[in-house]
C-alpha cells in the first residue's frame, strides 16, 4: 500500500472518531452561549457600553457611615440634568446684557426663547432617554433640559456602573464614585442627581433663645409692640419678659435705611411684577395678615405655587417662610409675592426651577443652604437654572450663611476649617450677608443710622470667603481679594436676632403670634429681592445685579452703599469679623471684604443711583418680559373671589381679607387691632375621645458624623393628626435620649400642644455626640391617641 494511501486511511478513521467529538463540543459551545447570555440577561442590560465617560464630582464625599450596600429594590427617582448647549455664547450674551454699550443691553429672553437656544434638541433628548429605557428604567418627565425617571438601585448601579452603599438601617444611600454614562453623552448629560439621599437643606434663620411673643389678641404686650415700631397709642417701654430688648419693626427699617422718601414719592413696589420666595413648607397665613394690620402694611398680596403638584405640609422650615413673607413685603410693600413650595426629596431645587421657569417675578429670595450633596448638584444643576434667570432679567438673592467663616461641611455639621455656601457663591446670584448694630431711639421710633459692624453674636454669625467650586467671575477680578476663587457675600444687611433684633409674626397652635426677635442672612435676602424691586418700578428689570453691584462699589456713599469698616463695637463687642467655630473669619475692612462684601444700602439713593441707559447707537425700549399669567388679581377695595383652579392647577391665590390703607412710614394714626386667632377649620372635637394614630414623618433621623462635643444643625420631622380623627390630638409629653436635644426655636410640638385634625405641628432635634462612635437615641411622644406613646429613632456617629 503506497503511503499516500496508508495516509488517507488513517485519516478517515481519525475522522471517523473524532466526528461524534465535534457535534458533543458543538452543543457543548452552544449551551455555554445560552448561559452566558442568560447571565448577562440576569445581571441587566449593559452599564454603559464599551465606551464611556464619568460624570466629574457627582458623588457625595461624606460617605464614611455607608457601610452596607443599598437593598437591590430600593426605589430610586433619577433626575439627569443636561448641560447647556452653546455655553460660551450664552455667557456673552448674558454679559452684552449687562453691558449698556451693547444693543442687547436688557434684551432679556423668554423662558421659550433659553430652551429653544440653549437647551438640548429633540433628538439628543430622545437618544438619552431610549438609553435611559434600554436600562429599564421608566420615564417621568422629559424636556429639553432634563429627564426624570424611576427605577431600583439595582437599576443605577448597572446603567451607571456605580456601587449604591447604604447605612446599617438602610435609611441613608449614596453612589460611592461618579456615575460612567456613555461617551456619546458626554456633551449632553452634565449631572445626575437621585443617587444619593445625603443632601440637605438648612433654613438660615436664627432667633434669640428666650424670644417673647406679643400675642394676637388686642392687650398690653401688643400696644408695647406696636410702640416699638412707631406707632402711637402703646407704651414706649417694652412690656414682656425676657432678655430681648426694643427690636426692629419695618418703620424702624425705613428710618434706618432711608427708605421713607421712596415710600413718601409712591416707588412702593407697585405693578404686576412680584417678588418670589422659595420655601419646603406651607405656612399659617393668618401670621402674614397680623404682621401687615400690626405694623399699618398693606394686605399683601400672595399666589401660592406648588412645582411638585401637591402642597407640601406645614413643617419646621415654616418660620423660614413667615419671615421670608413677611420682611420683603415690609421693604416692598405694595410688590405682590409668590411663595414657591416644593415638596419632596427634592422639594427646594424644584421650587427654584418653577421660580425660573415662571418668569413671572423679577426677585427670586433663597434663605437656605445646601450640604451634604455632589459638587455637580451647584455647578451644573442649580448653575443652569441661574443662568436662565439672569438671561431673563431675573435677579436672585441667596443667603450668605450663619455659621461665619466655618460655615457647613459636606456632612452638614458645622466646619472645623472654612467654608461657605455654595449657593450663594453662584457667579449668576448675589450673596446677602449680614450686619448687626445698637440703633438709637427716639421715643418709640428708630431714629437714624448708625456704623454697623460684622454680624457675630451668640446666635451665629455671617457666611463668607472664598468658593472652592466657583472660579472668580469678571465682576470680581478687580477689587477683591487675588484668590481665583468667587469671593461671598456681595452685599449685607442687619441680621443679629439680637443687635437690633426684627419682629415677626409666627404660628403658635395653629394661632398667629406676634414674636421678637428674630434675624439670621435668612432676612437679608428677602430684604434685597424687596429692594431691587423698587428699582424695577422705575426702570424695568436689572438681572444679575452683581456688575452693576461691582461697578458702584468703589464709589461707596456716593451711590448708596454703606461700607461696613468697623473692627469693633464696644457696644456690643463684635469682633469685627466672622470667625465662628475656631475657624479664623474675615475682618470687615474699607471697601470690599468677605465678611460684608459692599457692605449695607441707603436706600434711596442707592434705587435713584443704580439704573443705567443704554449708549448704543440705536438704543432699543427695554421690552417687558412676557411672564406666565399670574393667577393673582390686582386687589380692589372690595376683593373678587379668587377663580377656582383647574383640577391641574399647581398655583393658587391666598384669599385676602379687605386691604387696609397703606400707612405713611412716620404715620401717626393707630393701626386697626390685630385680629383674632382665625377659628380652627375643624368641628368642635368631641371631649374624652381619643384622636387617631398621627402619621410621623420622617420616622428614623439620621444625624451622620458629627464632631464630639459639638452640636448638629436641626433636624426636622412632623407630626400630623388625620382629618379623619375624631379628636383633636393633645401633646402631653415629648422626651429625647441622652445626647440629642429638642431645638426649642423650631420645635411647635410642645407639652400641652392641641393638633386639631388635618393640622401638624413640628419637632427639631439636634446631636452632641460625646466621644467617638455611634450614638443611636429615641424620641418618645406622649399624647391622647390611640397608640401612644410614638417613637422616632435617632442615629449618629461622633468623630475626633
């Protein structure tokens, strides 16, 4: 047999065996690529592709107490946030806005006219919500400058290929790295927020410890408070107990910063345009009605919006809100107002965004502070909504902050080293600082300005520094100090609950209660948005007043601003600066500082100085702003029933009693008595019932690390009796565990306290831990329902 053919044999036979071997690794290769797929079809749809990109400083750093993972079910609402298109044109625009040589000078855009510009177009928002879908994710909401959607953090941790880690009890979440997105997104997508529960919102507002109240009802305290504020027929001495002393009314504003004669020429704030205030609670506005007829104000007049639909409860923020309210139609007083309240995880942002979106207020007041969230969340989320706002016209005041120069670090304590609210150190807002001062009297009256210094006294002290996420804008390269960085606050004005101290009025059992003293940053801003709508009475809107603001600085008086030099006040022994914490502050110095920025205002001559013409060579009438129809009526001296909203209505009217006459500022004439406290909207309840279970929200508080021996800021829940409880509910007791203690200043659930049904009340705990490591606590609450007492779980841990 020749070779050829031995050969050939052996082959065949080779191949004879070796065939049953290829069809068993044939279906063997077949049932591993059925498993493989399956497994990846089990472990979800791919992260984000082989290319991809992540999401510079969008994880919370404060992550240290996470160490659990997230349950894979648990719900998430993701909100991406889109990066602007075209960013380099819209910040010359928004400069040749600003610029009285430029023919865009106060050409302000639309709401429709931003998103058509610089918002993503329809076919980048639908390539990223496809992908969003291919995720399993389901959408929500979908425009031009976001999408929002629902899904597990199962979900998340695939499509953004990121690990979701959570505290021991499940209660606290976050992303540990930043979330990877697809490169072909990379342009489009700028944040993404929902991945994390660690960002909170801080209320700037302080009052002094053993505040007195004036109550509603006509006796002696009120005729002493009415006195404090000007108004004839009280006593000039105050009769209440307590260390407080004389305070602030807004006749002593006027007086002390010379806004009489614009009152006294009728630059009042009149007109459709309005002033807003974003605020997470709903409020008593009875309390707003007995501020205006205490101290001879007109009835304001005040839209209540809801951007989450639902109205939010009535919460501890509600005082924020009172004061916000109240202290700008006191420096705005025939402006109208809209209270934006948001509800939910994201209840401020949303309310911000609707404030924008609306475009129906010219001054936008924030009196809150943010920590504990993703840098992403400032420079790219709460950024692009300020941006729009000053490309419409729209100027925002931000509070500085009331922790000085330690400010609140990312695990929302308060700083060891210095810090300042980011919020308000946005180049697109003006950051309202603070300033105290020992006014003069004259009979019951404020008599005129004296120097202010630094606001530092036992209640807190004025935000201010340097950003460490904002680079300095050209407003502040000449001026300020040669750090790179946005330098806070822009502008200032008296803040110290004790020196002088400002009235309110607040909700007391669901009963309007006049209150002194009150202050905190949280005023300021309030007390500019009303400013900066006086200037828009005469000469349309302003914008970002930060360049013009830059501009007069160094003219000082000569355009109204009063500069905060003092170093020290024997008076009240202000340090002149606003160290707070052990953290060294900033010294209030001649021209600009970061303790007070420009300092304080004259207002009259600072509204006269301000306004500048246009010198183009074909100026064009600055056009008014088309904004959203407001659903508030211009009040008449018989008021028409407010329209019934539509079932899809998130806006609706305060109801207004009769307006009173507007009081001339030095007005001598006695105010009409303040009315009584309004009837609860419930029946009688019957007596010797037992009220409902009350729903407790939130039921766990988590403080996260807080430094020994040192104090947490607030923390908040509420306490709602059903409406369908058939008694009112009657707080006979609340108890707290060792190293956690009830805020008396924001709490309202106090022993003896009557919830009637459909009403809440509020509790503020705070955590001193006293050495290191978890701390874990109760709340108990003693009360006439059917499963007292309740208990809230308190969880925190002390670090060196």
């Amino acid at each position: 047999m020749h070779s050829r053919q031995i050969f050939s044999s052996l082959s065949d036979g080779l191949n004879a065996r070796l065939r049953p071997i290829d069809a068993r690794l044939a279906r063997l290769t077949t049932i591993f690529a059925a498993i493989l797929c399956a497994m990846t079809l089990a472990a979800g749809p791919s992260p984000v592709g082989a290319q991809t990109v992540t999401l510079a400083r969008n994880h919370p750093e404060a992550t240290a107490i996470l160490t659990g993972r997230a349950a894979t079910d648990q719900p998430l609402t993701i909100n991406v946030n889109f990066a602007l298109r075209d960013q380099a044109k819209l910040q010359a625009l928004i400069a040749s806005q600003q610029n009285p040589k430029s023919a865009k000078f106060h050409k302000w855009l639309t709401p429709a006219e931003f998103n058509s510009r610089f918002g993503r177009t329809r076919g980048e928002v639908n390539a990223v919500r496809q992908w969003l879908e291919d995720q399993g994710f389901q959408i929500t909401a979908a425009s031009s400058r976001g999408i929002t959607a629902t899904g597990s953090a199962a979900m998340a941790e695939a499509a953004f290929d990121t690990t979701i880690a959570a505290s021991p009890d499940g209660t606290v979440f976050a992303n540990l790295t930043d979330p990877a997105i697809p490169s072909r997104f990379a342009s489009i997508i700028g944040s993404i927020g929902g991945l994390d529960n660690t960002r909170h919102a801080i209320p700037l507002v302080n009052r002094t410890p053993n505040a007195a109240s004036a109550l509603a009802a006509p006796a002696p305290l009120l005729a002493s408070a009415l006195a404090l504020d000007g108004i004839t027929g009280g006593d000039t001495s105050p009769d209440y107990s307590g260390s407080s002393g004389t305070a602030f009314g807004p006749a002593d504003f006027y007086t002390f910063y010379d806004e009489t004669p614009l009152l006294n020429a009728g630059t009042n704030g009149s007109g459709s345009d309005c002033i807003a205030v974003i605020e997470d609670s709903n409020y008593l506005a009875s309390a707003v009605t007995l501020f205006d007829t205490t101290f001879a104000l007109p009835t304001a007049s005040i839209t209540n919006v809801f951007p989450d639909s639902t109205a939010p409860s009535t919460n501890g923020d509600e005082i924020e809100v009172l004061l916000d309210l109240e202290w700008a139609h006191a420096v705005a007083p025939d402006a109208p107002l809209r209270a934006y309240m948001g509800s939910g995880s994201n209840a401020l942002p949303d309310a911000i965004k609707r404030a924008v979106s609306d475009n129906a207020c010219s001054s936008i007041s924030i009196s809150y502070a943010f920590c504990g969230g993703a840098n992403s969340f400032y420079t790219v989320t709460l950024d692009s909504d300020f941006l729009e706002a000053a490309s419409q016209g729209q100027s925002v005041f931000v509070s500085a902050g009331d922790e000085g120069s330690a400010g609140l670090a990312s695990n929302c304590t308060v700083g060891t080293t210095q810090n300042v609210s980011e919020m308000s150190a946005d180049p697109n807002v003006t950051a309202a600082g603070g300033t105290q001062f020992v006014p003069t009297y004259s009979s019951s009256n404020d008599a005129g300005s004296v120097a202010e210094s630094v606001w530092s006294d036992p209640a807190g002290a004025t935000g201010g520094g340097k950003s460490k996420l904002f680079t300095k804008p050209p407003f502040q390269t000449a001026n300020t100090p040669a750090d790179g960085q946005r330098d806070v606050p822009d502008i200032a004005f008296g803040s110290s609950p004790y020196y002088p101290g400002f009235y309110y009025a607040e909700d007391v059992d669901s009963n309007p209660v006049l209150t002194c003293c009150i202050g905190g940053t949280s005023i300021a801003a309030p007390m500019w948005a009303g400013l900066v709508r006086l200037i828009r009475q005469g000469s349309g809107r302003e914008g970002n007043i930060d360049t013009r603001l830059y501009q007069m600085g160094p003219s000082g008086t000569t355009d109204g601003l009063r500069d905060v030099t003092q170093a020290n006040d024997a008076n009240n022994n202000s340090s002149g600066n606003n160290s707070w914490n052990g953290v060294p502050g900033f010294s209030a110095t001649p021209g600009y500082d970061q303790a007070t920025g420009w300092g304080s205002a004259d207002a009259t001559n600072f509204v006269n100085a301000f306004p500048v013409s246009s010198t183009s060579p074909t100026p064009t009438p600055t056009p008014t702003p088309s904004p959203t129809p407001s659903p508030t009526a211009t009040p008449s001296p018989t008021p028409t029933p407010a329209p019934t909203p539509t079932a899809t209505a998130s806006a609706e009217p305060t109801p207004s009693s009769s307006p009173t006459a507007t009081a001339s500022p030095t007005a001598s004439a006695t105010p009409s008595p303040a009315p009584s406290p309004s009837p609860s909207p419930s029946s009688t309840p019957t007596p010797g019932l037992k009220a409902s279970a009350p729903t407790i929200s939130p039921n766990v508080l988590n403080f996260g690390e807080v430094r020994e021996g040192t104090t947490s800021p607030s923390h908040n829940l509420t306490i709602t009796n059903p409406s369908t409880s058939p008694a009112s509910l009657v707080i006979s007791g609340v108890t707290v565990s060792s190293h956690y203690s009830i805020f008396s200043g924001s709490t309202t659930c106090t022993s003896g306290k009557s919830v009637a049904p459909g009403s809440s009340c509020g509790i503020a705990i705070r955590f001193t831990p006293a050495g290191v490591g978890n701390e874990s606590g109760t709340l108990s609450i003693s009360d006439n329902a059917s499963n007292s007492p309740q208990t809230v779980t308190l969880t925190g841990y002390g670090v060196n």
